[in-house]
C-alpha cells in the first residue's frame, strides 16, 4: 500500500509553515488578527511583561488573571462541544438526505 501523496505546503507534525514578515504583514492588512494570539509576531514573554510589569503586579494580578482564562477556556469548550453536536447532527441529516435521494432515484428507474 502506498503512502498518500503530499502536497507541496505538507508539513509533518514537527514542522511549521513560517513566512516572511513581509507576507504576515499583508495577511495582517487583508485579515487583521482578532486577538493578539493570533498575531505571528506575538512574544509571549513581553505578553506576559505588560501584563505583570513588576513583582506587585504579579502579586495583585495574577488570580484575577487566572480567573478569566478559566472562564475563556470554559466558553472555548461549550463552543467546541456545541460545534461537534451541530456536526453530528448535520451528518446525520445529510445520510438521511442521500437515503432519500437513492430511493428517489431507485423509483425513477
């Protein structure tokens, strides 16, 4: 058996697909990212810099930080589990539909 062909943009799991900055700024300009994760350019070590500027920041920030990204993750997995639900109904109607279509097309003939 042979192994499937890949296409010229394949990557194995180890690899990522990088740009130049030059092609992220324009993707950036067509499509402008919606949160600042999605920028290739994001530097998680400034991210967390800003956010926690100093010792006493940290202190004070960090439960209410944490906090929100609890939250975030909650509504990250309802949305997941609510798109699996609609994708499984959706399959299941789209094999009732070829059913149908099959019979139609088995009276026809």
């Amino acid at each position: 058996m042979s192994e499937p062909k890949k296409s010229a943009l394949s990557l194995d799991d180890t690899q990522l697909l990088r740009f130049s900055k030059q092609v992220d700024r324009s993707i950036q300009e067509v499509v402008p990212p919606v949160d600042v994760f999605d920028s290739p350019f994001f530097d998680p070590v400034e991210y967390i810099n800003q956010l926690f500027p100093n010792e006493t920041a940290l202190n004070e920030g960090l439960e209410s930080f944490a906090l929100k990204v609890k939250k975030k993750i909650r509504t990250v997995d309802e949305d997941i589990l609510s798109s699996i639900r609609k994708q499984s109904t959706a399959g299941v109607q789209a094999k009732r539909d070829l059913e149908d279509a099959k019979s139609t097309i088995q009276v026809c003939f």
